[in-house]
C-alpha cells in the first residue's frame, strides 16, 4: 500500500511517525481482535518503503472458510482516496519461510470514506467546463486547428498555388543537400512507405522533395514548403530536418493530397524533457523506443533516465562477470520475496484494480492481463552495455538526448544491498524514515575521502561507478548533449546520518542536506564531466543556494519539482527563478504541472497518486506553459538562457506494464510538448489563459485529430481510446468547429 505502516517516534528528532497506530486482525462476524505489529527486521522478511509485514503478537489461528479484516487505527499516513492508495496484494508468511499470494480483492469489497460518485463526477464536469470557460478563444481560420498540428509551429501561410498529392504505390524523387545525412533519409523513406506505400530514390529526374542546408537563427528551425508540386524542407541541422519530417508526416496522415502552406517553426525551449523511471518498473529496449517515437512525433528531445533507486538497479557496467560491479545487477536488479532476492518492489499492483488493465478503460471491461507479479514472484531485469548502445543509437537518430540518472545519496537502497561490505555503515545507527517510508536507503557520505579503508574504498568505488557511467553516455550525438551523469540529490530525511559516528570533523556540525551538499561537492570527477540533479543537490529547504554546493561551471541541468499552487509566489516557482538568477541551468519538472504518475481526476478508478493535486491531466501539463512565463518574469534579464525548458516525469512505482505507462503518459504528454515547443503568446497569456480550446481541436475526436494519428502510427491506446480527447472536455465541446 502506498503508506507506512512504520511507528517511528524521535521527540528530540522531531519525529512522529504513526506515533498512536495500532493494527488488528479481526473476524468479521464475531469481531474478536487480536493484536499486530509492523516487522522491521525478521530472519527472511522485513517491511521496507510500501511493502508492510505485520505480524502477531502472540500466537493466533486462522480458520478456513471465515473472513477477517485488518483494522489499521490512527494512522498519520493519509487516508486511501482511489484504488492506487488501496491496501492490495496481499500474501502470508508461515514460519518464516512458506509464501503465498491471496486471491485479488475484488473492488466492490473496498469502500474509501466520504466517496460520493455522484459528487467527485459533477466535480470533475464542473473542472473540465471552468478549464473550457477559461480559455484562450480559438482564433477563426487557424491552420494549425485547421490541419491538427501539435505542438503548434510558429507560422503557418496558405499559398494560392498547387500543391502535392503522393499517390500510393508510387516512387518519389528526394534530392538532399545534407549529404552525410543518411539518418534522416532512412526515416523519411519508412514513414512513406508505412504510412502511404510510397517509395523514395534519390534518382536526379523529376524531384518531388528537396532538403537544403540554410543558415537559422535556432538550430532546432525548419521550414517547410508545399508549393508547384514540390516540397522544400530547409534547415540549418539535421535536427531541423527531423522536425519538419515530423510535421509533413502529421499533414499527409490527414490527407495525402497535401494544399500549399509555408511553415516555419522553432521550438520556444531548448529542453523538451521526458523522464522515464525504469527503476521501479523495468521496461524492455523494444518499449523504450515506442516511447522514444512517440516523443519525436511530439519534438521531446530529452529521455531522462532514472536507472537507480531504492527498489531497483537497472544498468550493468561491470566490466567482466568476476567485476565486483556485476553484483550492482545480479543484487540489485532482482526483487520479490523469493531467496534470491532481497529486494521489494514499491507497491504490489493487483491486476483487477488497474483501469488501463481493462479493455476500452471501463471498469466494467475485461482484464486483458489476469495477473500482475505477487509477492512471491522474481521481478528483474537490467540494461547491458549493448542495450544502451542500441537505445543511444536509437535516441539519437530521432534527435533525443538520454542523460543517465542514479539516485545519491538517499534512494540509494539498491545500491546498499547489492554491496553491502562499501555501502552500509556499522558505525551509523541514526533512526529516520525517507518519504517514501525507508529506514535504510542512505549511504554513508561522511566516508567520502576518509583516509580509513573504509574511506578508501567508498571513495573509489562511488568515483568508478560514475565515471563508467559517464564514459556509458557520452558518445551521443544530438545537438545539446552535455557530457554528464545525473546523481538526483533529492529526498534525504533531515534525520539522515544524525548518530553516526563516521560523521566526525566538519562533517559533525552539517545538517543532512548539508551533508550531502559537501559530499557532491567533494567528488572526484573527471573535468569533461558535468554532474546534474534535482534542485536539493543544490538548494536548501527554504530555496536558498547551500554554501558548499557544486559550482555552476560543474553543473548541466537542474530540475525543479516543488509544486506552484497556481502562484507566482508560490515555492516551486520561486525556487527555480532563484536558481537560475544564481547561473544554474534549470529545467521546470513542477509536480501539479507535469507529474504524470499522478492521477488525472478524483475518480477512484482513476490510477496514481494525489498528492502533488486532483487533477493531473492534460491541461494541467499544458499549464506549465503559463508557468514557465510567471518563472521567467523572476528571472533577471541576463540570465533569461538559464531557464532551458520542460520536463515530464513518469515515476513508475504504482505502474504495472508499458500500458499503463501509455495511459498515464498520454495525452498528457502532448500537452507537455505544446508548453515546451509552441511560442509563448500562442500558447499563453500572461493572465493565466491558455490555447486550451485551441489543443483541445488538434487533439481531436474520434477518427480525426492528433491522438487518432497517435494511435495510427503507435498502435498504442492513450487514455480515452478511441474517443480523442473527449474524457478532457465538457460534452458541448465535441459538436463545435475549429475557428468558430
């Protein structure tokens, strides 16, 4: 369940972790109770994070054939408010070996405390009809509306003069001035043939479409021009020439005969991020590069990948199986409760509860997939040096940058478990509890640079792991690569390391944020390298820069989380216009914004958390666009470039499969790419409108529009599948025309 169940009381600490709980086990009918307690340590099995143990106090017997329930009293963990939250998955341990997973809990036995479904649906009418009322009008005869184009390029001009028609089964002339450009070539070629089976020469006679090389004034800029029978794509880059494939593709979807028009277009940001955790959830190569296709289609340029963290390591950069590095995978990327591991995942999914798990998303439609893995089942899997040379190959053709993440030094609990001997302390015997409920997932930065052998070999075996990182990710060949490994920094209990006897020196008098403040600042690293993260790798609780913290010359990227509240003054947006006015390079990531593992509506079928927010939708993610604009009216006039872009997350610790991943990813991700590329007074005013009407049309319903396209070219289902946008939008929008 995504709650502790830990009791942790530290009043000098400040510390009151379920400080009354008390849990039962009781039958139903007689209501006769006996008593039970959270395991925090046992010979096999121990709680950890999400996945809570309990046992009896003293000896009971369960009856066959009865029915009992679990009375959990006076917990500070929040209350269940949707099926995500929902205790789940259950399973019983008998002494201490035997594992066996119970039957699912069907949803009609769970009932959340004031749930009024007639309520939480006129909430959620009255949300999409106040986001209707609140919008940008749409402007009469907008192309953009007109021919579905997401994002929305900068200028789109009907011509008064021929078009182009492609004619199946036909082959069509390219002539490129790009001459080492065979990337682009090749994808253009597959597009054709796929979408409308046209094939593509480069034969001189009759020229269908030219590529010329032209100086722009953005590296990411096109033009595209349908004209006299012949179509023109001018960039300075091949990255410009991807992008306008992108936009030709989207256009001859729609219909092969294509009418005059010159677009020209460049992206508003720099950074177009998506950030996929593939450490909670593993997915396969294959799945990757569908969710690599399906930013390009959108012009994302960034794949931010958490590879490590509490339940998981997903990256082998051993060298050879006798590498003492091999351990990182053969530990750390396996997880259940099976002896061979010793790892749990974050939450226990049941396949029954998830709404992308049922076919048409009704929770009244059958399960595609009867089963997700149980307790007592082995979950792993890893990326091989090969697989990420494939998925660099494979990013990089389609103009993405992946920058690799690990998560230090909290979140860190893969990486204490699959080396032990390094990365677990004896000497520390601090008490806390990490947000996500861990009582052991820091590693012991007060080692760092220690002369001790203990000091020695911490130092050297965190200065190998990043450098084989960093030397993993560094051949990458798109426009704004930054030779850097991303260490995260976030999320380290302020009772971390606070009885740890290691911690001796100037290490004493820091808190622990400042502790790990001086830790990164300390690394060893080679100069090429940059080092990323979140903004706690450089900012202290109140937003201010930390005293020891990494210099901005060290620094690619630092992602900001904290939410805004819909408030110029509220922390998140604070915090980032702080950061880049002290020349950090800062990627907006504001939870309420662009969270995508949050749910998109109160409704209890609805997958994800809340507490970032209720409604984590569409045009909550295109709502960083007016965000990004309040963030840029703090930032002083010479350090505007600092604010690079946009980045979405998909954490995936209550996601069971590439489906659910879809759905939770989009359509929200286009509302994402319409906030990170569109030009800002298209897609914003500086009163907090935004072209959501506008979005709402391009999107589409039904067989027309850009998640009709989506689907096409995918086969992948979005949430709301195959009805478009329509789940978004009050029902009188549907019947209405662009430009009307």
């Amino acid at each position: 369940m995504p709650r502790t169940l830990n009791q942790l009381i530290n009043q000098q600490a400040n510390i009151a972790i379920n400080p009354d709980l008390t849990i039962e086990l009781c039958t139903t009918i007689e209501n006769k109770c006996s008593s039970l307690y959270y395991v925090k340590k046992s010979h096999l099995f121990t709680s950890a994070g999400y996945t809570n143990i309990l046992a009896p106090i003293n000896d009971i017997s369960l009856t066959a054939g009865k029915s009992y329930v679990i009375k959990i009293n006076n917990s500070n963990q929040g209350a269940p408010t949707n099926y995500s939250a929902m205790p789940q998955s259950f399973f019983l341990i008998e002494n201490e070996s035997k594992i066996t997973s119970l039957p699912e809990i069907l949803p009609e036995r769970y009932q959340i405390s004031n749930y009024d479904e007639s309520q939480v649906s006129l909430a959620i009418k009255q949300h999409h009809g106040d986001n209707w009322e609140k919008s940008k009008p749409l402007t009469p005869n907008n192309p953009a509306d007109q021919f579905h184009l997401l994002p929305t390029p900068v200028s789109i001009q009907l011509v008064n003069q021929t078009g182009f028609e492609f004619i199946k089964n036909s082959t069509i002339s390219l002539m490129n001035e790009f001459e080492n450009d065979f990337t682009n070539k090749k994808i253009l070629s597959s597009f054709l043939k796929q979408d409308l089976h046209v094939s593509l020469t480069e034969q001189k006679n009759t020229i269908a479409i030219i590529i010329k090389k032209i100086k722009t004034h953005h590296p990411e800029e096109y033009r595209l021009k349908i004209a006299n029978n012949n179509i023109t794509i001018s960039a300075s880059t091949s990255a410009g020439v991807f992008y306008a494939i992108q936009t030709l593709r989207q256009l001859w979807n729609q219909n092969p005969s294509l009418p005059s028009m010159l677009i020209e277009d460049y992206p508003r940001f720099a950074y177009r991020g998506l950030l996929l955790d593939s450490s909670r959830h593993f997915f396969t190569v294959a799945e990757i590069e569908k969710l690599i296709d399906t930013m390009a289609a959108q012009k994302l340029n960034t794949l931010h990948m958490h590879f490590a963290d509490d339940e998981g390591w997903r990256l082998d950069i051993s060298d050879n199986s006798n590498d003492p590095l091999k351990s990182l995978v053969r530990v750390g990327a396996r997880r259940g409760f099976t002896t061979d591991s010793i790892l749990q995942p974050a939450v226990f999914i049941q396949a029954n509860l998830d709404i992308s798990n049922r076919e048409n998303f009704s929770s009244a439609g059958k399960l595609i997939q009867s089963h997700y893995p149980s307790a007592n089942e082995n979950y792993s899997g890893y990326y091989s040096k090969k697989d990420i040379k494939t998925l660099i190959a494979y990013a990089n053709a389609r103009q993405i940058t992946i920058i690799p993440e690990i998560d230090l030094p909290g979140h860190a609990r893969a990486l204490i478990y699959s080396i032990p001997n390094i990365f677990k302390d004896p000497k520390d015997k601090s008490e806390f509890s990490s947000a996500q409920g861990y009582t052991d997932n820091v590693i012991p930065v007060c080692l760092y640079d220690e002369t001790s052998p203990e000091g020695k070999k911490f130092t050297n075996t965190i200065d190998e792991i990043i450098k084989r990182i960093n030397k993993l990710f560094a051949n990458q060949s798109t426009i704004y690569h930054s030779n850097e490994v991303s260490l995260a920094g976030d999320e380290v209990s302020n009772q971390a390391w606070n009885n740890d006897t290691s911690c001796n020196g100037l290490w004493s008098s820091l808190s622990a944020l400042h502790k790990s403040h001086h830790f990164f600042s300390t690394l060893h690293h080679q100069p090429a390298m940059l080092l990323s993260g979140w903004q706690q790798l450089i900012q202290n609780d109140d937003g201010t820069i930390g005293n020891t913290v990494l210099p901005t010359t060290q620094v690619a990227h630092i992602w900001v989380w904290e939410k805004t509240g819909n408030d110029k003054d509220s922390k998140g947006i604070k915090d980032a216009a702080m950061l880049a006015n002290a020349g950090y390079r800062t990627v907006l990531a504001f939870a309420d914004d662009t969270y995508f593992d949050l749910t998109y509506t109160p409704n209890k079928w609805e997958p994800g958390f809340k507490w970032g927010g209720t409604y984590l939708d569409t045009h909550a993610a295109l709502h960083s666009a007016f965000d990004a604009l309040q963030t840029e009216n703090l930032i002083n006039a010479n350090q505007q470039n600092n604010l690079l872009g946009i980045e979405g997350t998909l954490w995936t610790e209550n996601f069971a499969n590439f489906p659910h991943l879809v759905y939770m990813a989009m359509p929200k991700m286009a509302g994402l790419a319409e906030a990170a590329w569109t030009s800002t007074d298209i897609a914003t005013t500086q009163d907090g409108k935004l072209n959501w009407k506008s979005l709402v049309y391009r999107l589409g319903f039904g067989t027309h529009g850009f998640l009709s396209y989506f689907y096409k070219i995918s086969h992948l289902k979005y949430r709301g599948y195959p009805d478009g946008i329509s789940q978004e939008v009050p029902a009188e929008a549907e019947p209405l025309n662009p430009g009307n």
